[in-house]
C-alpha cells in the first residue's frame, strides 16, 4: 500500500495524508508514504526528494508549475487557487511504486505529480484510490469553483483566467482528464459526503465509482485537558470567554475572517476575547472590536492541544471547505465548533448538539451561534457531545477499518 501526498504534516490535507497512514500502520495494514519532501522522521515514510539534487527539483517544479499559470491568472489572489499540473516527476520506476499492490493518491499539486506523471501511474494497471481533499480532480484545474458550475458540463470560460475564453487552459486541462480517467483503474473517495455529491455530479467523474470515507483524528493525544493550565502555559487570562479562530492563512477570503469580525461586532459579549491561529500578523487583527490575542503559526501539536483546550469554541467562518481537521481537532478536545453550512462541516458539527451550523455568509447568525454555545455549554455538555461524536465517526481505528475493507475490496474483487 502506497500513500502519495505533496505535503507531509504540512496543510489540511498533508496533514489527513500522515494521520492515516499512522493510523493504518495502528491496524496492521502494510501502509508506505511517499511525499515530495518529508516535515519529520516517521515509519514506512520515504521523500521523493531525498538528496540536496532532488530537493533543488522539487523546490523547481513547483516554481515551473506557478510560472507556468502566471501568464493565464486573473490577478495574484487566485495564484494558488489553480493548478495546471503540466509540471511533475515521474515516479512510475521508484521502487516503492513497483512494489505496491494499491497506489492510494492524496494532494499531489504543486510540482509533486503531474497529469503525465498520473498517466504514467494509471498505466501501470494497479488499483487507485484517490481521496479528494478539494475539487481538483474533476474540475479544469480549480481547487474549489467558487460558484462556478461549468465542470458539470465541461470547463471552460474560467473565472480564475485574466483572459477566459471556449478554449482556454481550463478546457485543455479538462480534456487531459477526460482522456486520462478513460479506462483508469480508479476508486474516487471524498471525507465528506458534500464533496462525494459533487463527484457523482460532475461530468468527468459521475461515471467513476466512488465514496466516502472522513480523515481520521488520533483521539489519545486530542483529548480535553485542563482549561486553567492550558491558558495559563499560552499567556491567555483565565477569567475570560476565549474564542478560537485557526486557519493556515488568516487572511485567505475564502476562510471567512470578516465574517467572525463582523460577528464579534453584534454579538455583544463583554468577557469574550478571542484568539487567532496561522499565518497572518498581529497588526492585520487591531481592528477586532474585542481584545484580540495573535499565537501566530503553531507547529507543534502539543501547543495546538493546549490551543483548543484554552478555548470555549472554535469559529469556523469558511466559505469553502471539505472537511476541516481544525474541526476534528476542537470537536476532540471536547471544544465545540460553530462554523457556517458550507462543505462537509454540517456533517461534523451537530446542529443544536455539539454546536452550531450558522447561515453561510451571515455574522448574525455566526454570532447567534456563539450566544448559543456559550449558553448551552455551561455545564459541558456540548463539550462531551462534541468529542463523542468524534469518537464515533473519526478515530483512527474505525476510519482506517473502512480503508482496509476498500484495499481488500479492490485486490479481491469483493
């Protein structure tokens, strides 16, 4: 069994990527990743680029793959927003590719693989199993489509391109994929059934099977821990409502950040404080119409337990979103989640029970739902519903049983 990923404990979905590798490792399943560049030592974990040459590669492909979008780009906000994957390695020939009997995809954008080097991998005749972090792979080179709803029929006239037009790269790369799912041995599985709805809609998958399978969340080490310590270690004060926003990039649009701002304005919580996790700086929050306490980008996991133990809830104001690990990560800690009715996060957030689904692109109705959860959490049972809805539906061992059921499946035809 082989996982192949970009990114390796880097981003939502780097990080899905490592935890069920982990996790199938956990049930005794023969499980290898392979990623362009490794983040931290682990088992049965290899980079593709694991010399000072293949790092300066690596490193290379992915400035020839952005170079390569620059002349079509609408403007630098959609920059990372579109891949056109005509740059990649060729990893057909590595030794742990020809070893595996299922090669299982996950994010391979930016410069990892490309659409010849899948054509290469699809050619080789094994199993593959690719689980969809966002919209990629049955759109003409989008991530998310942002209203546009042309991959239903055919790409075309993108909205991302300075200059869109009937054929432009959108409609190339869309053909590509036509002709490269043609015959392919291919398993398409989303964590969300949001985004599994969407692959039975669109015109290059709808024929393709496909299903749904969450990421998976180790639960022994995302547990509730003790609020007072867990402030005090960060720096917070302990005597204030703490309200948690956390994205990998604060000032990414599409995380919705004006829309907690906005929200905090109207909701009208004197003792309410918030903290804000990711890239940004501290400056970008001034202007929040409450104290604002700015942690900056948090790598260590410890630190991130401790974040979401300090915290009353978790503000998920995303536009769009598959199936955000922030969300896991909180609903684990026993911190619950309030986040807008967009992809996959009304599958994990139990409207009224272990939080609140507010109305996509209302800060009235996010703040309604911070009034609720406050209110309804005072004696923890929010708290308890939200990590056991965890428990149920992401732990390690029962989302890497229904991959294992689906490898088997796969190799012996069930």
């Amino acid at each position: 069994m082989l996982l192949l990923s970009t990114f390796h404990w880097e981003g939502g979905a780097g990080v899905a990527a490592a935890r069920l590798h982990q996790a199938l490792l956990n049930v005794g399943v023969d499980s290898h990743l392979m990623v362009s560049q490794i983040s931290r030592p682990g088992p049965q974990t290899a980079a593709w680029a694991d010399s000072p040459w293949k790092s300066k590669k690596a490193w290379g492909n992915f400035v020839l793959e952005r170079l390569s979008f620059l002349p079509y780009e609408k403007d630098k906000s959609v920059r990372f927003a579109f891949s056109p994957a005509t740059v990649g390695t060729d990893i057909a020939d590595h030794p742990l590719v020809k070893e595996a009997s299922i090669i299982h995809l996950h994010w391979i954008n930016f410069g990892f693989l490309s659409l010849k080097s899948l054509e290469k991998l699809f050619a080789l005749g094994k199993p593959i199993v690719w689980t969809l972090h966002d919209m990629w792979t049955f759109t003409g080179g989008c991530h998310y489509n942002r209203g546009c709803e042309r991959y239903l029929t055919h790409c075309r006239y993108c909205p991302y391109l300075k200059k869109p037009g009937e054929y432009d790269i959108a409609f190339a790369q869309f053909e590509k994929k036509v002709a490269l799912y043609q015959n392919a041995p291919l398993t398409l599985i989303s964590p969300s059934q949001w985004l599994d709805n969407l692959v039975q809609k669109a015109a290059l998958t709808n024929s393709t099977p496909s299903g749904t399978i969450p990421n998976c969340i180790d639960t022994n080490f995302f547990k509730p821990g003790n609020r007072i310590e867990a402030r005090n270690a960060l720096g917070l004060p302990v005597d204030k409502k703490l309200l948690l926003f956390a994205g990998a990039n604060t000032q990414d649009p599409r995380k919705g950040f004006t829309y907690f701002k906005q929200a905090m304005r109207s909701a009208g919580l004197a003792d309410a404080e918030v903290m804000i996790l990711g890239k940004g700086k501290a400056e970008n929050f001034a202007d929040m119409p409450v104290k604002a306490h700015f942690l900056g980008k948090i790598s260590d996991m410890k630190q991130m337990v401790q974040a979401y133990n300090a915290a009353d809830a978790l503000i998920v104001p995303s536009l769009e979103d598959n199936l955000p690990n922030t969300i896991m990560e909180a609903m684990a800690c026993g911190t619950p989640a309030i986040g807008f009715g967009t992809g996959g996060i009304p599958e994990m957030i139990g409207h009224l029970e272990s939080g609140f689904i507010a109305e996509s692109k209302s800060a009235p109705s996010l703040s309604e739902g911070i009034q609720w959860v406050l209110k309804h959490n005072t004696d923890g049972t929010v708290s308890e519903k939200a990590r056991k809805k965890v428990l149920q539906h992401y732990s390690e061992e029962v989302v890497a049983r229904q991959y294992s059921q689906l490898y088997d499946s796969l190799l012996h035809g069930q």
